[in-house]
C-alpha cells in the first residue's frame, strides 16, 4: 500500500469523519429540542464503547504494525476529545440539565481512555504472541 492510501484509510481520516459526522447530526438540534439533545446524549456513551474499539479496524489494511498503533492512539485521543466536545456543544436543554453536560464530557473521555489503554495492551500481546516461535511436536 502506497503512503498515501495509508493516509487516507488510517485513523485520522478515520475520526476526521466521525467527528464531522457527528458535528452534522449535531446540526439537526437546531433550534434545541430536547429529543434531539437526549439522542446526542446517547453518542456520548457510543464514541468510547463503538468507535474506539472501531478505529482498531486500521489493522486490517496492511501497514506498520507498530506504527500504526501510535498513529491509533495519538489520533484517537484527539479525535475523541473532538468528537465529544462537538457533541457536548450541541446538546442544549435551555435549562439547569445543561450543567450535566460536562460530565458527560469527563466520562465519556475517560471511559474512552481506559478502552483504549486496555485495546493498546490487548494488540500488544497478540504482537508479541504472533512473533514468537512455534515449536512442532510430532514432526
């Protein structure tokens, strides 16, 4: 695969889309309604327990595997903080519920970072397991 397919098909690209994704469906709770900001709310739970684990889907197109997962974890801190945060901007109840809206921002990034950690170490033990030699019995 060419370096530029690399680009496209990789993790950045990947929450790129999400994010505009999400900033169009956020478009939507113009004016606020509050079915709209209950559906947004949904999302913030959706982006750590969906889309980061998703984003490990870059491995199935062949590319550096070390690499890789640092482009996955830079790319998917940034595009997870983006993601929630145009979430969070578009959810607005016009009442006190909006202060509630901040937790869900410190939740849904966090529940997003420990997936993501518990993933890095998940692929870093099948590395390990998949480079290591294999003795035959038998043969």
């Amino acid at each position: 695969m060419d370096r530029w397919t690399s680009v496209l098909l990789g993790p950045e690209m990947y929450w790129l889309v999400v994010s505009l994704a999400l900033y169009l469906f956020g478009l939507r709770n113009v004016p606020a309604t509050e079915a709209g900001s209950r559906a947004l709310e949904r999302f913030l739970w959706l982006l750590p327990l969906v889309f980061v684990p998703a984003v490990f889907l870059c491995y199935l197109f062949p590319a550096a595997r070390w690499w890789l997962l640092l482009r996955i974890n830079v790319a998917t801190m940034m595009g997870l903080l983006a993601a929630v945060w145009v979430v969070c901007a578009a959810i607005d109840y016009g009442d006190s519920r909006n202060s509630g809206v901040a937790s869900g921002f410190v939740v849904s990034l966090s529940v997003g970072s420990v997936l993501l950690a518990t993933l890095d170490l998940v692929t870093i033990g099948l590395f390990w397991w998949s480079g290591q030699p294999r003795v035959a019995f038998g043969s």
